[in-house]
C-alpha cells in the first residue's frame, strides 16, 4: 500500500510541473539593440513619462542640497494644492503641467520610500476621487515626481499629501 502512495504522488507532482510548464509557458527576454544609455533611462511612454528637468529645477535643486545636510533617518511631510503651491510641511513644489508637479528636498531622497494619497490641505471634506503616482525625479536625486489622474486615468490637478522616509 505504501509503494502505491508513493507512486500516485510521484505521479501527481510530475503532472503538476508538466501543466506549469505547457500552460504557463516561458518567456525569454530579448537582446536589446538600444545604445547603453537608452538602456538605462526608459524611453517616454505616452502620459506615463516625466517632463525634462529644466534648468530652473535643477538649480533650485542645487540650491537645496546646499542648505541642508543628510539627516540619518527622517520622515519628511508635505501637503501640496491642486494648483501646485505648498499648504504646509518640508520642500519646494514645482508645477509642470496637468497633474504633474515635482517636489524637491533638502536631501538626497532617491533611497526613500514615498507614499501619496490625494487630499485636501483644509479640514473640510472628501477630497475629490482621483489615482497618484510617485517617482524618484529623474536626474534629480532630491526630488519626487507626483502625477494625480481623475479615476478614468485623465491628468487632473488635485491636492495630496506626500510622505518621504529615509533609511
């Protein structure tokens, strides 16, 4: 009876890895043919990509990491408007376009952890429903990327809050 056990268990393990593999498949990444700096920094996709840091951006960035030194660990909060100005907490906002702003630190933020949820700076009311999105700012290693959509995944201007841990 014991040999029969291990035989129909042996068997149902082999059928299991036989369904994985033909009903899973398997994928193979292909060889890229982009130069190693395209390689690096994805290409622009749609809606979905940054606008170019501008000269402006990075000298207020500049001027921020010069201001502040590195603090171990930190947990840094900011509350910013729909129209792009800051209501309350640490940083300096910049409004780039339809949803997208970036807001930039007086240290290197590019090891953190950033949370987002869209808010209301006042004590009134429901914010409006909508989706965010953080990023670590390209070429700007003390700045995040926020972009707020309405929930058809439209660029909307809304209000958030914006949490940074740093390790």
């Amino acid at each position: 009876m014991r040999t029969f056990f291990r035989r129909k268990a042996a068997a149902v393990t082999l059928a299991v890895l036989a369904l994985t593999l033909a009903g899973g498949g398997i994928a193979v990444a292909q060889p890229s043919a982009k130069t190693p700096q395209a390689s690096v920094q994805p290409a622009a996709r749609g809606t979905n990509a940054q606008p170019p840091v501008t000269a402006e951006s990075a000298r207020k960035a500049k001027a921020a990491l010069k201001a502040n030194t590195t603090l171990v660990a930190s947990t840094t909060i900011v509350v910013v408007n729909s129209n792009g100005t800051k209501a309350r907490g640490t940083g300096t906002v910049i409004k780039y376009g339809t949803g997208q702003y970036e807001v930039q630190f007086g240290q290197v933020v590019t090891a953190g952890v950033f949370v987002a949820t869209v808010g209301r700076a006042d004590a009134c009311c429901i914010p409006p429903a909508g989706e965010i999105s953080v990023a670590p700012r390209l070429s700007t290693p003390n700045a995040v990327f926020v972009q707020t959509r309405n929930s058809a995944g439209t660029p909307t201007d809304l209000g958030f809050h914006l949490v940074v841990h740093l390790p």
